[in-house]
C-alpha cells in the first residue's frame, strides 16, 4: 500500500509526548481527550448537525470534523471552527463528490434491504444477507474515506479503493469501534424505552446531549480507530524507506523519530545552506491548483 503513499497536511504545531512516558490504554487516552475538549467540541458539534440537516448530503461537515477529531487524537492543536471551515474549504470538491457518492448506495441500500426482508424465499434470504455485508463494509468504509481525504492526495477511486482494503486489514479495530457506536446508540435508546413515563422529558434531555457531544464524540472514537492501521500500512512502509525525512513534521504527529537522523539532520544544516526536499504537503498542491503525485518526492 506504500505505493498509494500521498501527501501530508501537517499545519500546525502540537504540545508533543515526552519521550520516556509510559503509554496509557487506547480507551483511556481517548477518554481522557474527549472529556478534555468536550466543551470546546459542543459549538463544532453544534455546526456539524445543522450543516448535516441544510446541506444534504453531510461530506462536507463530516470532512471538516474529521480534521479537528484528528488534531485531538493526534494531540494537536485546534482552532475548533476555524479548522473545521478551513478544511472544508480546501476540500470542498471530493467532499461534494464524496458526500453525494455515499448518500446514494446508502439509499440504494437501504432499498434492496427493505426489498429482500419484505420477501420470502431462499433468494430473499440470501439477498438480505448480501445487502447487510455490503451495508456493514460500507460503513467500515467510511470510518477511513475522509480521514484519507484530509491527509493524502488520492482521487476518488483511490479513497474508495483503500477504505475497501482498510476494512479487512484492520479488521479488529473496526468491529471494537463499530460495536462500541451501536452500544452508545442502544443504550441511549434503552433509556428511551425503558423510562415512558419521563419519556417526553428524557427525549429532550437525549437531543440536547446528542446535539452538543455526539458527533465529536463519534469522530474522535473513529480517529483512534483508524490511526494504527493508516500509520502502519501507509506511513510507516514510506519512512522506512525515507527515515531522515520530516522529521519535525512526524514529531508533531508523534510519530517515532530515531535519534541518529536527527543528529544527521542538524550536522547537514550546518554544512550547507540549500534546502533540503521535503514532501509537498496537500493544502500547498491544491492551494497552486497543481496536481501533485500520490509517490513520494525524491
């Protein structure tokens, strides 16, 4: 998958990890971040419902949140609705396309299922079957299609083609995320259906929160998801070839950077006065109305 390799969109600066902290769960960690950035999430959250209700369909406001979700879960800064906007902006045209792509083979789908269970027969059956893998893999699909978006430089059909992989390559990762999403949905629709006296009064309760932390929430556990597998199938296969490479960008992500390159970096530095080549990033590309090459620059 290295020779999908596109372009990074590192922009700002991040607080960093110490070197020798000992690591924290995964869940943890993402606990501890949403409920650090929760209230700042609320007025991101807030924009992404309304933009998801007006603008149909939702590509989008799911573009702009997924880059702000990333800079949390990579422990980046963000301007929150100045990032969310500026994403959106520099990835108008495959957000477009894409949220109007996705939008209509969930509605195909949703028709063919509809169809086959409102039949009987073995054909009804088996048709049912093949809809629901097919709802299951395009779901998966969609936790890394606009993460792919906002990082590399892929057309269309690569966005598609590498979220298709990604589905059975990180296939644990997305059945513990997907599963942990369903049981956020049915808890709270338990409470609904298990409290009909207070019914009116918990459904508003269950909007407001829905409206103010859920979508943030949704994303960052997405963000988690999905992380390992990108750095491990995509990034890590192109650094290994390319290791002195970036390397204040990758600290900024948090990526592992061996010592040596770094010493190499600074004795290079004070010996000659040329720029080095570095990895065009995707905002520059698209900013000079260029078309960039998905491999590495040498």
């Amino acid at each position: 998958m290295a020779g999908f390799f596109g372009l990074f969109d590192y922009t700002k600066e991040g607080p960093g990890i110490e070197k020798d902290a000992p690591k924290k769960k995964t869940f943890i960690v993402f606990f501890e971040t949403f409920f650090r950035n929760m209230w700042k999430l609320m007025t991101v959250n807030a924009v992404y419902i309304l933009m998801s209700i007006l603008i149909i369909p939702s590509g989008l406001a799911n573009v702009g949140i997924t880059n702000v979700t990333r800079n949390l879960a990579r422990d980046k800064h963000s301007f929150m609705l100045s990032d969310f906007f500026e994403t959106i902006k520099k990835n108008f045209k495959q957000g477009l396309i894409v949220g109007i792509l996705n939008a209509l083979i969930f509605g195909l789908m949703f028709f063919a299922t509809r169809f086959y269970w409102s039949n009987t027969g073995t054909a009804a059956v088996l048709g049912l079957g093949v809809c629901l893998a097919g709802l299951f893999i395009f779901v998966v699909m969609n936790f890394y299609i606009y993460t792919l978006i906002i990082t590399f430089n892929y057309s269309i059909k690569q966005l598609y083609t590498n979220s298709f992989k990604f589905v059975f390559i990180c296939f644990k990762n997305n059945i513990i995320c997907l599963f942990s999403l369903i049981l956020v949905y049915a808890v709270n629709l338990a409470i609904l259906l298990l409290i009909p006296s207070v019914q009116f009064q918990i459904l508003l309760i269950e909007l407001l929160v829905a409206f103010l932390t859920f979508p943030g929430f949704r994303f960052l556990m997405i963000q988690y998801a999905v992380f390992p597998g990108i750095k491990k199938y995509i990034i890590d296969p192109y650094y290994k070839e390319h290791p002195g490479e970036d390397i204040e960008k990758r600290k900024s992500l948090g990526l592992d950077v061996e010592e040596e390159f770094n010493d190499d970096d600074e004795d290079d530095d004070e010996g000659s006065d040329e720029e080095e080549p570095e990895i065009e990033s995707k905002d520059e590309s698209e900013t000079e109305g260029e078309e960039s090459d998905t491999e590495s620059q040498e």
